[in-house]
C-alpha cells in the first residue's frame, strides 16, 4: 500500500473519531444531531412523493427528534427509507466530498442549502422546525467561507460521516423494548419481527460505512 493510500485510510479513521467524539459534545452536535434527523425525516418524505404520495408536513425538535407527516404512498418503502436514507446521505456526503475538486465542492453544498429551503417554504410546520431548519442553512451557508479550498472538502467528510455513524447509533436504540419507531411500524404491517429490519438497517449501514472506507483510499 503506498503512502498517499495510507494517508487516506488513516484520515477516514481520524474523521470516525472525531465524529463519535463530537456526539458527546452536548452544544457542539446539534447541528450534526439535527442534520441526520433531517435526512432521515425527507428520506421518509421523498420515499412518499416517489410512491405516490406527497409531504403533508415535517417537524424537527431541538431534542433531535422529528416527524414527517405525508398522504399516500407506499407505507412500508416509506417507513423503511428513514434509516437507510440517512445512512445514504451520510455516505453520498462524504464520497462527493471525497471524490470532488475542492473548487467543485462548494456546488454540491449549495445543493444541500436548496434542499433545505425547500423543506423550510414548502413544510416546515411548527416554530422549531422554522428556527433548527434556519440555523441548518446558516449552518451550511457559513462553510461557503472555505469554498474552493480542501477545509470545505473536509467540513463535508466530517458531517457524512456523522450522518452515517448517527444512523447507525439510532437504529440500534430502536432496540429499546418500547414497541415504538419504524421498526415497530413495519413489524406491525409486516408481521416480520422489529429486530430484523433494525438488523437489516444496522447491516446496511455497516456496510455503507465499510464501502466509504474502501473507496476513500482507492479512488
């Protein structure tokens, strides 16, 4: 293994650390707690639209938690996208990132912005989801200041693999007994027990997570 690809490997375990680190920050991972609640809320959302359906509203609460309201659709794909969604955000964050020129980078992030303006004009449905929505795009808006540089390039790694990690985290508290959450939605449609989609979501996420760390020094 050559030297560059070592660098590599070792930066992507760096950004791991520090990602489960900042998880214990109470203050400093809001932004990162929010942000993967997020994109676990519009996976469920954009799963509806793409079945048929349509968002009726979403909510985001400063706890961490929120709800995706929607009409329609296929119950069981959308009940199943909000933790795989998550964990594909995360990874398509960080492998764009990756695999971007820095002067390239600030493109995609502007993307994330529009997403975020959208879900904040078209269903954001509650003082909360106006003010965490907000300070998401502020969030993002500020890292403009590193665009076209390689700190941008690494900002995005940082909040993938927060993302990635976060879902993986909150599939696994899914096992708490409390019969509640996606799972528990799709045990119920399904008659398959709750235990085996959070293994389905946990060894997606895994995977994903194994699939970054091979292709952050190959490509």
């Amino acid at each position: 293994m050559n030297r560059l690809a070592i660098r590599q490997r070792h930066r992507f375990v760096y950004i791991c650390v520090a990602a489960i680190i900042v998880d214990f920050v109470p203050i400093l991972r809001l932004p990162f707690v929010w942000s993967e609640t997020f994109f676990h809320e519009i996976s469920h959302g954009m799963m509806a639209i793409i079945t048929g359906g349509s968002i009726v509203s979403l909510s985001l609460n400063y706890d961490g938690s929120g709800f995706c309201a929607y009409q329609g659709g296929n119950i069981i794909l959308i009940s199943f996208f909000g933790y795989f969604g998550s964990a594909a955000w995360g990874s398509l964050i960080y492998l764009v990132a990756d695999n971007m020129k820095p002067r390239h980078s600030h493109i995609f992030l502007g993307l994330l912005i529009v997403v975020l303006l959208l879900a904040l004009v078209l269903w954001a449905d509650k003082a909360s989801t106006f003010i965490i929505l907000g300070a998401m795009i502020m969030f993002f808006s500020a890292m403009f200041k590193f665009a076209n540089s390689s700190v941008l390039k690494l900002l995005l790694r940082f909040i993938g693999i927060f993302v990635l990690l976060d879902a993986i985290r909150s599939s696994v508290a899914l096992i708490d007994g409390q019969d509640r959450g996606d799972g528990s939605q799709l045990a119920d449609i399904t008659l398959i027990p709750e235990i085996v989609w959070i293994s389905v979501w946990l060894l997606m996420g895994v995977s994903m997570l194994f699939l970054i760390y091979r292709m952050s020094y190959k490509h």
